[in-house]
C-alpha cells in the first residue's frame, strides 16, 4: 500500500522529524543571534 503524502511530499513521520530539526537548529541561531546582541550591547551601548 503506498505511504500518505501531504502537499509537500512528507509522510506524517518525516514531517515530525523534520520539524523536530527545524525546531532544535531555530532554537540554537536565536541563542546564538542573542548573545552576539547582548555582546555587542556591552561592547558598545550607543550601537
């Protein structure tokens, strides 16, 4: 029997996986995107 596909081509699993993913690297680049702020905030407030 063939797999359920959505409109992008996912079966169900694949699409939790991927938004698994998506969600831990998101989750890294705004830490990352923060601390790189706050740093430059220390460096130089009127920035």
């Amino acid at each position: 029997m063939a797999e359920k596909r959505s409109l992008s081509g996912l079966t169900e699993e694949e699409a939790v996986e991927f938004h698994d993913q998506f969600k831990t690297t998101f989750s890294a680049f705004l830490i990352i995107a923060a601390v790189a702020h706050v740093l430059v905030w220390v460096w130089k407030p009127w920035f």
